[in-house]
C-alpha cells in the first residue's frame, strides 16, 4: 500500500510517496534492498532529518497514524520539493536544494546515525545558542581584563594593579 504525504518547513514543501518493499520471495527488480533507499522510520527516528513530536498531541489530528508510519519500513519511491511561496525572503535565498530524502540509503543510516543527537533538534539548537553566549560571554570577559590591565601600566609600562586604586 502507498502513502502519500505532504510535509511543509520553514523553507520548502516535500511531496512523499512511501511504499512497502516487495515480499522476500520477489526481486527487487534488479536492486539489493541497500539500494532502494532507508525506510522512512529512519530517516525521522534515527536521523531525525524530519522530527515528530509525539509527546504534543494537539500537534498532530492522527496520532495513531503517524505512529504507525514512523514504525513502519515504508521507503520513499518519489519525492518532490517546491520552495514556499509563503516564506520569508531571508528563507528563500539561496533557493531549495540539497539532498532528497529519497537518496538516503541504508549504509548512509548505519554510517551517520551513530554521531546524531538522540535529543530534539529543537533542544540541541538551544543547547548550541547557550554554549555560544557563553563563549561569547568569556571571550568580553578576558576583553575586559586586557583592557583594565592596559589602563593600569606604570609610567614604565608595567601593569600594577596598585594604579587601579581599587580597595583590595
């Protein structure tokens, strides 16, 4: 059975068609199952290139549904991206490209899926933005040393901290 999805981010929209493999007894028609591509369950779970929230329910009409695809070995048999009309254009430049989800295979999962982050990708970007104020936090704070330590040079250019006349 074929699935037809319609997936919209901030920048594009992707048409999905997913589908099952063929049985066992089957050929491939000439491919090895590498070949054919990751199952979908995959590619959002493992790679998470497409994130789910299950947890909100109120985000999803059919819970049930998309739980069962995301379990599901479905592989992506067409694919089609657009970029939106709606977005912004700091979001539309450069135009969409990059990888099809459809071109993901299975060694492309084994490989990559060991150094992806098992946390929300909205958790890992906030976690990104605090460690970068905090850097940025050190970097003005040593700033802020060098600038204090040049103002407190001896006619000799020697730093003393006695010139500062601060109540040590």
């Amino acid at each position: 059975a074929e699935v037809c999805l319609e997936v919209q981010t901030a920048t594009a929209n992707r048409w999905l068609k997913l589908a099952d493999l063929p049985d066992a007894e089957e050929h491939y028609g000439g491919f090895d199952e590498d070949s054919l591509g990751a199952p979908f369950s995959d590619i959002c779970r493992r790679l998470h290139l497409l994130y789910f929230n299950l947890v909100q329910e109120d985000h999803c009409r059919d819970h049930a549904f998309l739980s069962a695809l995301l379990a599901s070995d479905k592989r992506i048999v067409d694919e089609t991206i657009e970029p939106r009309s709606d977005a912004t254009p700091l979001l539309n430049d450069p135009p969409v490209h990059g990888l099809m989800l459809s071109e993901i295979q299975v060694s492309d999962v084994e490989e990559v899926a060991k150094s992806v982050s098992k946390d929300a990708p909205a958790d890992v970007v906030s976690k990104l933005g605090k460690r970068a104020r905090m850097g940025g936090l050190s970097v003005f704070g040593a700033g802020l040393l060098f600038a204090i330590g040049e103002s407190a040079k001896d006619a000799d250019g020697v730093p003393r901290w006695g010139n500062l006349n601060l109540p040590l």
